[in-house]
C-alpha cells in the first residue's frame, strides 16, 4: 500500500517550471525574443530564451548541465 504525502510546515517552495522547445535546423534561426509570461496578479515576467547548437546527442548532454547549472544558481542555503 502506497502511503500518503504529509505536508511539512516549512517544506520546499512551490513552483511553476515555464518551459518551451524546439529543434529547428543550424543557420535557420534568424532571431530570438525573450517571451512574455502574464501572471495572476496582472503583472507580466519575461523568460529568457536560449539556443543549443549541435547534434542530439551534444544538445541533451549541453542541456542536462544547464539544468543541473540553473537549480544550483536557484538553490536556497540549507535546503
């Protein structure tokens, strides 16, 4: 039997990821605009866009440290 989720007080905030892709063939890609994200309070917030050029296999392994970069830089002390 699986057990149920116990909130913590105090637990790891609460997030949403934004997030978008697409694989688009070298030398097609002319220019590349921040995007606009709107959020519930009416405010809006941009999120930076970014390219990775070269096979699938150099993308996915220059993506997975960008990632593991962006949670480092996030990270909160003690957590």
């Amino acid at each position: 039997m699986r057990g149920k989720l116990k909130l913590v007080k105090g637990g790891a905030t609460r997030r949403v990821l934004v997030y978008g892709m697409r694989l688009i063939e070298t030398g097609r890609v002319a220019a590349l605009d921040d995007a606009k994200v709107k959020l519930a309070d009416g405010e809006q917030a941009r999120v930076t866009m970014h390219i990775i050029e070269g096979t699938d296999v150099q993308i996915r392994r220059q993506l997975l440290r960008s990632i593991d970069a962006f949670f480092e830089l996030l990270a909160e002390p003690g957590r």
